[in-house]
C-alpha cells in the first residue's frame, strides 16, 4: 500500500540536490521550435518549470545547434511571482 504522495509528474520532485550543480549539455540539436504546437500549445526550447527551485543552476552548452527556431521559439520567461519580492 502507498504510505505517502506520489512525486510524479517528476518535475514536482523537490530536493536539496536542486541548489546546486551545474547542467552540461552536448552534441545537442534544437529544431523547428517556432513558438506554438500545431495544436496551439507553447513551444520553447527554454522555459522554466512552474514547480522548479528559485535557484537555477547554470547550464553549459557545447557543441549546440539551432535549427529553424523562431525568436518567439526560443525562450519563454514569464515575469517573478510577487511572493518573491524580499524588500
């Protein structure tokens, strides 16, 4: 029997492992991403995960390739919530 919550979907899944590290990414090829699906959905290379950590570990690209991606296709970065103001 399940004794607690599910973590899927895994982007939900928290962790101390999420304030650090770094994101390497090779020999990677970006292709038609040109901003919305055929059914009207967003379509980004780039987006964050609405579940995520604040802290966003830095990512490394080598070897990257952008085929065909619009500018509205790249990246989607939507505006910080106000809770997160610390004044």
């Amino acid at each position: 029997m399940p004794t607690m919550a599910s973590a899927i979907p895994i982007y939900k899944s928290h962790g101390e492992g999420n304030w650090g590290g770094r994101i390497e990414l090779n020999r990677n090829k970006f292709s038609k991403f040109l901003g919305m699906s055929k059914c009207g959905k967003r379509s980004v290379i780039f987006n964050r995960n609405p579940a995520s950590s604040d802290k966003i570990p830095p990512h490394w690209f080598s070897n990257t390739v952008f085929e065909d991606v619009d500018d509205s296709g790249f990246a989607f970065l939507d505006k910080p919530e106000e809770k997160w103001a610390n004044i």
